[in-house]
C-alpha cells in the first residue's frame, strides 16, 4: 500500500453502465443517497467482509470523495482483486447527474 498514486482510477463518466460497483461509506452516508445496485460494505468491516467482493470481475470503488475508496482499493488489490478507484466519490457521482436511490424515503443525497 505504499504508492497510492499507481492504483487503478477512473472518473464518473468512465464507469460502465453495468459495472459493479462497491460502496465503502457508513451506513448513514449510505442511507442518504447511493448508487442503485451497489454492493455496500463500509471501509472499517472490509477485511472481515472482503470474500463478499466478487474476485472474477472489475469492482469499482466508491465512498464521499475518494480518500476511503483508494485505502479500500489498496486494500482489495493486495488480496488479487482487479479494484478501480472511483475519483470525487458520490460528490462527483451526484455533480455528474447520475441517478441514485434513497434508504430514507427522501430524495437521494450525499453527506
């Protein structure tokens, strides 16, 4: 985990359609406002959790403004995952229009 700087990134805009996509923000953030289908595990229950990840695919990462995200995706690739850091996080996510749901009952937001 020693050079962040040289793990896989991607904006917004380059994550697939049907990516899969991993949330690693807190329940409250992630209550707020999150991407429909995402799988959510926060990053402090990551290493007791990280066999949930799906090792035969590329998982996109994602937590408020990519800090949390690029430890998870340090953190997956030592384990042989092919992780992407997402960059800007759901702060960007939501800039960029993207659609996202609610555990709340009111409209999607990022906190």
């Amino acid at each position: 985990m020693d050079n962040l700087d040289s793990l896989p990134s991607a904006s917004v805009e380059e994550i697939p359609e049907d990516a899969r996509i991993l949330d690693v923000r807190e329940d409250a953030e992630w209550e707020a406002g999150h991407i429909d289908g995402a799988q959510h595990i926060p990053l402090g229950q990551l290493p007791e959790r990280y066999g949930e990840v799906p090792a035969d695919e590329d998982v996109y990462v994602i937590c408020r403004t990519g800090g949390r995200s690029l430890r998870a995706t340090a953190y997956l690739q030592q384990y042989g995952f092919d992780p992407v850091n997402v960059l800007g996080g759901m702060g960007a996510w939501m800039d960029a229009e993207r659609p996202m749901v609610s555990e709340t009952g009111q409209t999607p937001t990022v906190r």
